[in-house]
C-alpha cells in the first residue's frame, strides 16, 4: 500500500484520473488523501466528487478547502454559487445532499502518517501540528452538529486576524477556518488575505507562513498543503509540499507518494 496526495483537483475530474493512472495508483490497495479544494472551477465537480465517494474511508480521505465549505454553505442557503465554479450539475443533482452530508464528515487537517501534516492552506505559526489537530476537531464538531447551519452563517469574515488561547465562540472558529483554508501571507502574526501573488512579489512587509519561525514545529514533520497555486510548488525547503499548482489555470496537477517522495505531474 502507498500513500498519495493530491492537489487541488477543483472540480478537473479528467485530469485527476489521468494523473493517478499514471502513478500506478491502485483504489483497492492505496490511499489517495487530498488536500482540498476538491469541487468548482472545473466543470465535473459532480463526478469528482463521486469518484473520490466511491473509494470509501479505507482508501480516500481529505482535508476541507475554502471552496469545500463555500459548496456547503451553498446547500444551506448562507451564500450562493458563483457562475465561475460551474457547481450547477452538482447542486441539481439527485446525490447532492448525499455528497454534502459526507464532505461535512471531513476535516481541516489530517496525519496521514506519524511524520506528515496535511491541511488545505498550511499550519499558522503559533501552533505545533498537535495543536493544529485538536482545533480541527473543534471546527468539525460544530460542523457535524446540530447548529451546523449557524456554524456556516458565522465562519465568514476576516478579524480576528491574530490567535490568541483566550479566543471564544464564533471568533475562535472563524480564526482557525481562516488559517487552515485562506492563509497565504502574514504580517508579524497576523493573517492577511488581500495578496495572493508569489513571494518575491509581494510587499516586504509580509512573509509566507511556511517562512515565519516556529518553535513549536518538530524537526521531522513535514507538512503537505495546496491553496497557493501562484507558489507552483516553489516553498526552498523539502519539508514543506505544496501541491497546488494551477491545473484549473491551465498549468499542472500534482500527485506526491509518500513512501518514495516522488512526484507525478499533469499537464492541464
């Protein structure tokens, strides 16, 4: 068994499968894990989503993207899709409250094994992955509860922007929402959401949040994210994985093996 992560797929249904045939991924022996942002953009977000169903728990999991939880919301009412995302097969579809009550089964960060950390955006400074783990558990609890919908009404907004232990309630949710699905760029500790570029673009008042220290990170981990395409997989340290590299914008899918620490790639 080998284990494989994949990047945003965003709804590229063809592209995805070309990208897993050509790794010699096995759906009865391997495990796909991805790093969300599974649905929108691409026009099959509906087979997509199937597909990854149909592998079942012991052979597919993943983290939940920005664009995950938008989808989710959708199905609650609180926002509406957008005519980019090409969600309209989906949303129409007899499975759609079937697919949406599995992705609220999933989480904002995943071990995948002892070593590697997956989320969709990346882990904020402040916490160690253990830390990370145990407030993902606290988002997918509201998630999967009863006061769902009032969970997604109040996930959206930027502030507050610096985690402090003492956050509460919807302030608190909403921070880790923030950090694990729409992080890029910090300003000291404090999140900022308007710049999207690459690094060496971006003002020099903001650092990436992979190049921000943090003592709490153990020297083994490596952690595995996707979100930022403009990165193309650029991030100058091999602990660090970005999987993101713009297949929806007409670059790359890219696929990662754990065991062996190769790449596969997709030309779009």
């Amino acid at each position: 068994m080998k284990n494989f992560v994949i990047g945003d797929i965003q709804g590229c249904y063809k592209g995805m499968r070309k990208l897993l045939k050509s790794a010699n991924f096995n759906p009865k022996q391997d495990k796909l894990w991805a790093v969300g942002d599974l649905v929108a953009r691409g026009a099959q977000s509906l087979e997509t989503l199937q597909y990854l169903n149909d592998l079942g728990p012991s052979h597919f999991d993943t983290v939940l993207g920005n664009h995950d939880l938008h989808l989710i919301a959708m199905a609650y009412g609180i926002s509406t899709p957008k005519p980019l995302d090409k969600l309209a097969p989906l949303i129409n579809h007899s499975s759609f409250n079937q697919l949406i009550d599995w992705l609220c089964t999933k989480k904002l960060a995943l071990n995948p094994t002892k070593n590697h950390f997956i989320s969709h955006a990346g882990l904020y400074p402040a916490w160690s992955t253990k830390k990370a783990l145990a407030l993902s558990e606290e988002v997918s609890t509201a998630l999967s509860g009863p006061k769902r919908a009032k969970f997604l009404k109040n996930m959206y907004g930027n502030n507050p922007t610096i985690w402090d232990d003492k956050l509460e309630g919807e302030e608190r949710l909403r921070f880790v929402v923030n950090a694990f699905t729409r992080m890029r760029f910090l300003q000291g500790k404090e999140l900022e959401f308007k710049t999207k570029c690459h690094p060496e673009s971006a003002p020099k008042n903001l650092k990436p949040w992979f190049a921000c220290p943090n003592s709490n990170l153990k020297k083994n981990k490596v952690l595995i994210f996707g979100h930022w395409a403009s990165l193309m997989g650029e991030t100058k340290t091999q602990s660090i994985i970005a999987l993101d590299t713009g297949y929806v914008w007409d670059k790359t899918m890219t696929l990662y093996c754990i065991e062996t620490s190769k790449y596969f790639s997709q030309q779009a």
